[in-house]
C-alpha cells in the first residue's frame, strides 16, 4: 500500500513539474539557479538560454 502512495505522490510531483515548466514557462524549484551554479560552461550552448 505504502509504495502505492510513493507511486502517486511521486507521478503527481512529476506533473506539478512538467505543467510548470512547459505550460506556465516557469521554474519556481529554481532548477535554473543550480544548473547555472553546477554547470555554467555549458549555458554557452544552450540554444534560447537567457537569465
């Protein structure tokens, strides 16, 4: 029963994600923020990458 819920909440995360991201064009968990932190030589050759 416990993995059920895992399962729903964690598929439910994942679309309050995906709808975030592609339909509101929003990053409110701030995934941009940390990828700029980690990873800033590769923004470079981002196509449309602005912050």
């Amino acid at each position: 029963m416990e993995e059920l819920f895992n399962d729903a909440i964690s598929q439910q995360v994942k679309s309050a994600i995906d709808k975030s991201q592609k339909e509101l064009k929003t990053d409110y968990l701030g995934f941009d923020k940390a990828f700029q932190k980690y990873h800033a030589e590769a923004i470079k050759y981002l196509p449309n990458y602005s912050y």
